[in-house]
C-alpha cells in the first residue's frame, strides 16, 4: 500500500491544526490563572467600596445621608481563586510541556 505525497500532506496539515488549536487552549487555561492567581491576591489586601444610601421624602422635603464603607473579601474567596489559579496554571505547563 502506497499513500501519495498529498495525502501525507494533508495529513501533516491537519495534525499542525490540531497541535496548535491545542497550544491554543492551553494558553488560554495558563493566562486565566494567572488572572485568577492575582485577583486572589489583590482580594487579601484590596478594600471594596461600598456605598450605601440611606434616607427619607417626606412631601417636598427630603432628608438622606451617603455612607461608604470599605470592605474586604472573606478569605475563603481569596483561598479559592488562588487555588483555582494554581491549577489552571499547572494544568497549562504541563500540557504545554
């Protein structure tokens, strides 16, 4: 059996696609965990603003008061992004190895 130049070719051809829409999506994975990885570090140290609004329209008048608190996120947030950065980045190195 005998395969012709261009089938080999065309087999080579989709076995490239193949491999880099693969390196695709493992960069894809390794830049979101690096994304996730610092989100979850910022949010340890990082305040929130939270702005509420408080007050009361009696008739014409009315009476209110803007407070603004800044708030940190739980820590179990924190622990959980940096986790799932961690695996997204060493599930990207690995297949990218």
């Amino acid at each position: 059996m005998t395969v012709s130049f261009c089938a080999a070719r065309r087999g080579n051809a989709a076995l490239n696609r193949r491999r880099r829409a693969h390196n695709r999506a493992v960069r894809v994975l390794f830049i979101i965990g690096l994304i996730l990885l610092a989100l979850g570090i910022a949010s340890l140290f990082v305040p929130i603003p939270v702005r509420e609004k408080h007050g009361f329209k009696a008739g014409p008048l009315s009476v209110g008061v803007e407070t603004t608190e800044h708030e940190k996120v739980h820590p179990a947030v924190s622990g959980v992004l940096i986790a799932g950065g961690v695996v997204l980045l060493i599930a990207g190195a690995r297949k990218r190895a």
